[in-house]
C-alpha cells in the first residue's frame, strides 16, 4: 500500500497519537519505559521553502497541516550545504564554527572538498565546534547519525552512538528502514539525525523548475510517508518529535550564465579557493593591493569586497579559512574554472550560495509532536534557531550559540 494513501488520515492519526500521551497506559510495550519522546531530525538538501503546496509533497503537506509549520527558514550565509548543515547542527554561523565553505583551505590542514573523503573525515576541520550528537551524548542521551555532514567524523574523539557514513547509494527508502531499525532497539536512540540529498544533486542539474527536481521532491516525501507509518505500526508515533527542514533552497541557471575564474581576475594575481557562487580569492605573494584594486567592487554578475568589509548582515568574514577576498555571484550565475565549465553540461541549471536573504534561499521547517503545538504556523526563523530548539526537545543545557529558543517558542506546546 502506497504511503502516500496510508497517510490520507495521517493529520488526525498525528493528533490523536500525541492526545494519548496523557492517559495512563496508553504506550504501547516497546515504548512503555521511555521518560522522554526521541527526537528525529531530518535535513532535505536543496529543497526550497515554496516547493511545498505544489501536489509534489503530500507527505510534507500533510505534516505542516498537522502540527507547525513556519512560513520560511532563511540559511546562514553563505547558502552552502556543508556550513548550513553545521549550523543547525552547532547553533553558530559559519565564521565561527569553521565549516565556511564546501571548498576551503587551512594552514596547518591543506585543502577541504567533497570529493576527498579523507580531508571530510578530518577532526581538525570540524573542531572549533561540537554538534548536537556529541553534546547530547555527552549529556547522557543515545545519539544516532545517517549521512548527515559531519556525523562520521570523530569530533574531539567522538561521533554518535549509531552512526552510518555518507553513502550515495543507499536510496531514501533504505535510510528510512535503518532508521526505524535503530528507533526500535530496546535502547532507542533518543536522537537521529538523517539527510537526503537527492533533491539538491536534481536540482543543480536541471533546475528547481525541472520534472526531476519535482520527482526527486516526490521520492523523498514518499520516504517521510514510509518513515510516519513505520513510527505507527511500532507504536512509537505517539512518542517522536519529527522535525524536518532543509539547508538552503534553490535558484534557476539560465543557460549561459557562468564566469569564468580567469575572467574574474588572472591567476597570477590571485588564487581562486573556492568557486561556484561565493568566490573566494587569495592574493598571490606580491599582488594584494592590485587583486583587490581589480576586484572589489560591482560588477556585471557579481560583487566582490575585502573579508573585513562584507554586509554585516551575513555575519562572515573574520574566520582563519576565510580567504582575503570575497566574490558573491547575482542570483542565477555560475562561476567556475574555464576547463569545467567547458564540460558544462547545455542547458538549465540550478545553484545555491546566493545571498542568503533571497526568498530561492529559503528552507522549509516542519516540526510535530508530542513537544509541538497543532495546527500552527509560526513566523520565520534562521537555521541558527534550530539548535536550542533541539536542546529544549532532548531536556539538556547547550553552550548558548548564535541562534534564539524563543524564535521557535510559538511552535512549542504549552
């Protein structure tokens, strides 16, 4: 049976699920010792808040309806899915927990991309911060993390207690299986943390207005829907606060609309460390005064300042790996090396990395619960609200972060 027809009553199943927690006896044996609900986290990269409501999610659809919905959450900057990820998972903008980019580069630790695995699982790029996992817990929670950036690394000597790497192809359906295997140990865990990708890589390679960005949209809401009824069939919904979002959203490339680096500036004078939409540019020996006098400023497609000088909006720009000089792209460009972009595959496009407070930027936030309101829309949030959010659902202190409870205490139950 299609979990899409199985949830066309999930909104009063969710309601009735969580009224039962007041009456005595009521949890089923495999939930029947448990103090406090788990807390199930849930990252869908590139999916843009206004995707919502089209026909492709009625999985999501659903959920918002039953519990809290917020009108949109803004990313931190820069909209990049590394930072953001950390983000949520730290409560700090990324000039201060040091995942600025998905291309970076460190002093003492060398260069930082996602094809290399090894620089990934490095502790020492992920240090400055402990995320949620860790600090739960240390605080005597069980934690679990599947494909979620960062969760298999050992930060400060540590991952989550069930833990399972990044894995491509593992498809959404096989995530929402293991999942529910660790939520029905007789340790459960009291924290998950899971990520999806699919929709993110659907639309950087033909756009958020695509028929596969739409189909990658319908493959992850049918997980969600294989996820809510597995929690009901366990008995087990009554007792998970789902709370689910995504890093950033995602904007249109035309065709033809790329930079190249080399264009930008040559690579004698300056070195380009990072690509894409935020550009980031280190001054060869020699050559600072002249970089900056051929970059910064306005330009046709982009904008370029010194690190010390970006909007103070953004609130980046004083971290080590944050190179000398920063090129953000106008929403709807590319800027890459001339020998990748001549592989560029024709056509539309989509991309990410823009000003974080365009409205293509912003993520959804879905909670609901036992811990959330009904029926409930709240005004938006940023990302950075998600950690002490996540601390108030597991009952444990955090480190006070970047980011407010009270942007999120309309969502929460009185």
């Amino acid at each position: 049976m299609k979990a899409s027809y199985l949830l066309t009553g999930l909104a009063a199943l969710l309601l009735s699920a969580c009224a039962s927690l007041s009456s005595p006896g009521s949890a089923p044996a495999t939930v029947a010792s448990a103090t406090r609900s788990s807390v199930v986290f849930l990252s869908i990269d590139g999916l843009n808040a206004s995707a919502l409501g089209k026909g492709h999610t009625p999985n999501l659809d659903r959920l918002a309806a039953a519990g809290v919905q917020a009108r949109w959450m803004t990313p931190s900057y820069p909209s990049i899915t590394f930072p953001n990820h950390y983000t949520m998972a730290t409560g700090l903008r990324p000039d201060r927990h040091g995942i600025v980019h998905n291309q970076m580069e460190d002093p003492e630790l060398g260069r930082f991309e996602l094809s290399d695995v090894e620089a990934v699982r490095t502790p020492g790029w992920w240090s400055d911060a402990l995320p949620i996992w860790v600090l739960a817990s240390r605080a005597g929670r069980r934690t679990a993390s599947l494909s979620y950036p960062g969760g298999e690394v050992a930060i400060d000597g540590q991952r989550a207690d069930l833990w399972h790497p990044y894995d491509e192809s593992m498809q959404p359906q096989q995530r929402i299986e293991l999942m529910l295997q660790w939520l029905e140990q007789e340790q459960r865990p009291d924290f998950v943390a899971g990520y999806f990708e699919h929709v993110d890589k659907a639309g950087h390679y033909y756009g958020p207005n695509s028929e596969q960005y739409a189909s990658a949209i319908e493959l992850i809401d049918a997980a969600i829907g294989t996820l809510v009824q597995g929690l009901e069939q366990r008995g087990m919904l009554a007792h998970t606060n789902l709370v689910i979002v995504s890093d950033h959203g995602m904007a249109e490339v035309p065709d033809g609309n790329t930079v190249a680096v080399e264009d930008m500036i040559a690579p004698e004078l300056a070195r380009a460390v990072s690509v894409g939409q935020l550009i980031s540019f280190a001054p060869t020996p020699g050559n600072a005064d002249k970089a900056r006098q051929i970059l910064v400023g306005q330009h046709r497609n982009y904008d370029c300042w010194p690190r010390e000088q970006l909007p103070e909006r953004w609130e980046f720009g004083s971290h080590r790996r944050i190179p000398a000089i920063i090129c953000q792209m106008h929403e709807g460009w590319d800027a890459n090396t001339r020998q990748v972009l001549a592989k560029r595959r024709p056509g539309v496009r989509g991309s990410h990395g823009y000003d974080n407070a365009l409205p293509s930027m912003r993520s959804p936030f879905i909670a609901i619960g036992p811990a959330f309101r009904q029926r409930t829309v709240i005004e938006p949030i940023e990302n950075v609200d998600i950690f002490p959010l996540l601390g108030k659902l597991l009952q444990i202190e955090l480190p006070h972060g970047d980011g407010e409870l009270e942007a999120t205490a309309n969502a929460l139950a009185d």
